[in-house]
C-alpha cells in the first residue's frame, strides 16, 4: 500500500495517520521516541504490509506485473492502488479528495517535530506536488512512477508502467476492488481488538 491508502485506513484519528505516515522511515530503536496513538499508527503500518504481501490478490498482481519489472512488482502495485484508491475516492470517504490531501498536508506540517528527517524531505516534494490528489490521473501516475524510477540503483522500467496500467486497467482495478475490501475488514477487526 501507499501513502493514500495508509492515511484513508488511519480512519479519523490524526496521531494514528501520523504514525501509519512515518511508519517506514522509522528505523530501529528511534520507534521508542513514540508513544500513544502515534506508536500504535507506526504498528498498523506494519500490520498492513505484511497483511497486503501475503494476499493473494496482491500476489496475482504482482505476477502480472513481474515479467516487465522484476522486483519492482510490489512497488508499481502499491502505487496501482493508491490510483484506483484515488479515482474511486468518493465512494469511500466523505471529503473530496483534495480537501482530504490538504488537510493530511496540514496536520503533517503542524506535527513536523515528530517526522523522521526522511519524513520530512518526503514531505516537501509530496505536498508541493500533491501526489495524493495527483494519483487519480495517468499524467500524475506518470510522474509518480517516473519519480521512483529515478531513484532505483537498477533499471526499473516504472517510468513505462503507467503504459502497462493502461494496457491491463481493468484487471488491476478488479484486483484493487477485491484486495480493498478484505483490508478493510482486517483494519476493521484490529481496532475492534483494541
């Protein structure tokens, strides 16, 4: 999962959305400078990956994906799915999408002192390029994807991967549908755990 998936499944809880936000470049022993529902946000983040990489919806996705981009499958998915997340938004949430990002920009810059330097860089390429309204459009998933591939030590391919979208969009959006749906009854049931 992505940025936009990992914030629409903190539900209405900012400390929780912050934790699931900076959950990946929280290394080590730095996770004790944490705790509450900031703490418990880094952990749902890392309930979520391990639930997603073992589903076998994903599975089938990323096999899909494998042929053209080897071990980049898992990441061209993640962002597959924010843009399916992103373009099917109203039918789960309540705000518009862009008044969504802007408020997950918001309460990010208001907390600046608990995000991981790397966080933080994160941040001030995401929000001036709004990559969480952005991912609804092919021209955003473009420039997401050419992004990333930028930053790979091997070559990728992402930059073409929102050709290979295009190409097979229905069976990543069915994929997308079913996947959605089970995590969102896995983070349902974890908080009725609490």
């Amino acid at each position: 999962m992505n940025y936009l998936a990992h914030l629409y499944l903190s539900g209405n809880n900012d400390q929780l959305k912050i934790g699931n936000f900076i959950a990946d470049h929280v290394k080590g022993s730095a996770i004790e400078n944490y705790s509450g529902d900031v703490l418990a946000g880094i952990h749902l983040h890392r309930l979520i990956d391990p639930f997603t990489d073992q589903h076998p919806v994903v599975a089938i996705t990323n096999a899909r994906l494998r042929p053209d981009f080897r071990k980049y499958a898992p990441v061209i998915s993640d962002v597959f799915f924010d843009h399916f997340l992103a373009r099917n938004w109203s039918q789960y949430h309540h705000l518009s999408l862009e008044e969504f990002a802007q408020n997950s920009y918001a309460l990010m810059r208001a907390n600046e002192h608990l995000l991981p330097l790397r966080a933080l860089n994160m941040l001030n390429y995401m929000e001036p390029q709004n990559w969480l309204l952005h991912y609804a459009s092919f021209h955003g998933m473009e420039k997401a994807l050419t992004g990333l591939s930028r930053r790979t030590k091997f070559v990728s391919h992402m930059d073409k991967a929102h050709l290979f979208l295009q190409e097979h969009y229905q069976d990543f959006e069915n994929d997308f549908e079913l996947y959605f749906k089970d995590v969102r009854l896995y983070v349902a049931a974890l908080s009725e755990l609490k």
